[in-house]
C-alpha cells in the first residue's frame, strides 16, 4: 500500500459537525478519488481514506435519513 500525502490539502469543517466542541469532523478537498477525513480535536491522529464514490453514497444516503 502506497501513503498518500496530505501535507497540502485543505482541511474544512464538515457541515454535519456540531458547533458546541463535540463531533468534530474534517473533510481535505483535492484528492480526486479519495475523501480523506479526520477528528479536528486530534488531527495528529491521522485520517481515514474513504473512496470518493463510496463516500458520496454515503452523504446521499445521510441526507435521506
């Protein structure tokens, strides 16, 4: 498995954070085929990668719930 280099993406605040301090979550733009997506409290953490296809089935599938 190859890393991918996240060094230079854009890290934003996903729309279905919360604003108190709780869930917090980031989404990195840029990644043509990946969604890179990580805790804003804990970015050292690292990121999980999700396939950009999967993850927009996913955002259509929240959107619905």
């Amino acid at each position: 498995m190859r890393a991918i280099d996240l060094s230079s993406v854009t890290w934003r605040k996903s729309s279905y954070s919360n604003t108190d301090g709780g869930n917090c979550l980031e989404v990195a733009d840029g990644t043509p085929s990946l969604v890179p997506v990580r805790d804003s409290k804990d970015p050292s953490q690292g990121a999980l990668l999700f396939d950009a296809a999967a993850w927009s089935r996913f955002i259509a599938w929240k959107r619905n719930d």
